[in-house]
C-alpha cells in the first residue's frame, strides 16, 4: 500500500496532467499551501520559466497580514498575483490547485485573482 505522501504525490500529478492537457497554451496559476503560508505563481510550461509570483512571505504582504495561514492572506496573494501577472501581460490562466481540495484557502485565492483579473 503506497505511504500518504506518494500518494498526494500521485493525486497532484494526475490533476497537473490534466491541467496541462486543458490548457492550449495559456499559462498555468500553480498553487502551493503550508500549514503557515500560501504561495501562488504563474508558469509558463511551454518556455519553462515563471511569469509572475505572490506569497504570504514577502515582505510587503507579511507585515500587513495578522498570519499567513488563513483566508485573508489567500484573498491578498490572489490579488497580488494577479496584478503581477497583468503587469506581465497575461490575463488568461489556467488554475492547478495541486492535490488540493478547491475550498477554503485555495478557493479564497483564486476568487481573489478573478477579482483581479485573471480568467480561469
């Protein structure tokens, strides 16, 4: 029987299969949740390379958030990553929630980047 690790390893590959399967060449918006923070970053698979990255660690949205771990830094990474993608130019992604459940946390932040711009 495979451990919990592999297999959220396995969930998170099979979801960014079929994220980049659906994607058509459109940048894909890759989530990643700790248990103290949330990163969010915009990958261009077909260069390989970043486009545009937000996380609750920085030190612009730390000092403004009471922690990192909870909706409301979601909401402002979301936000923030979705003004540095359009500064990018990229105003259509596609979302990977990675072998994360699409509620809570990983819902705020990617309401938040629509709100903000992003189409997805």
């Amino acid at each position: 029987m495979a451990s919990s690790k592999e297999a959220i390893q396995r969930r998170a590959n099979r979801i960014r299969r079929q994220v980049k399967a659906a994607a058509n060449g459109r940048p894909r918006l890759s989530v990643f949740r700790s248990s103290k923070n949330i990163y969010a970053q915009i990958i261009d698979d077909v260069a390989g390379r970043t486009i545009a990255a937000a996380s609750t660690v920085e030190k612009d949205l730390k000092g403004a958030l009471k922690t990192g771990a909870d909706a409301a830094a979601a909401a402002a990474v979301g936000k923030l990553v979705a003004e540095r993608a359009a500064k990018a130019g990229v105003s259509e992604v596609v979302f990977d929630r990675g072998p994360y459940i699409y509620h809570g946390r990983i819902k705020a932040l990617a309401e938040a980047a629509r709100e903000g711009g992003l189409k997805f």
